[in-house]
C-alpha cells in the first residue's frame, strides 16, 4: 500500500497517461506558473468549460484543446 500522499503534479500525471486530457487540463489551468503555456492552457481549459462562447467568437474548439494537450505534453516531457 502507497502511504505517500498524492500531488497534483502527480494527479495530473495520471491523468496524462491515461488520456484523460479534460480532467488533466482542468488540474493544470489552475497551477500557478505554467510559463510560456499558460495562454495555450488556459484556453484549453475554456474550451473545455466553454465551449459557446469560444465557438461564438470563431474558435475552432477542436484545435484549443489540441493545443491545450501539447502545451501540456510539452510542460511535463511526459
């Protein structure tokens, strides 16, 4: 049994491996230095959140959470 306690990194992670990119961009979007990623997954995150509005204001959805999942590739050399 694994007594260490989990960390967010650690969650996200988990995430990651198992392609739960909704969930790990979620977790993400809430770290607090995320460098040059940060505009890319935080719209993401809105694309994920909301997905009208950035549709409203011709996003292609598709490609924000695309992005999103390589910022976060590229972030975590996962």
């Amino acid at each position: 049994m694994n007594t260490e306690p989990r960390t967010k990194i650690s969650i996200l992670r988990e995430h990651m491996a198992a392609e739960r990119w909704q969930k790990a961009i979620i977790i993400a979007a809430k770290f607090p230095r995320l460098g040059e990623h940060k505009e890319t997954i935080l719209r993401a995150h809105g694309a994920y959140t909301n997905p009208h509005f950035y549709a409203q204001i011709g996003k292609d959805i598709e490609a924000l959470k695309e992005a999103g999942r390589t910022a976060l590739l590229e972030k975590y050399s996962f």
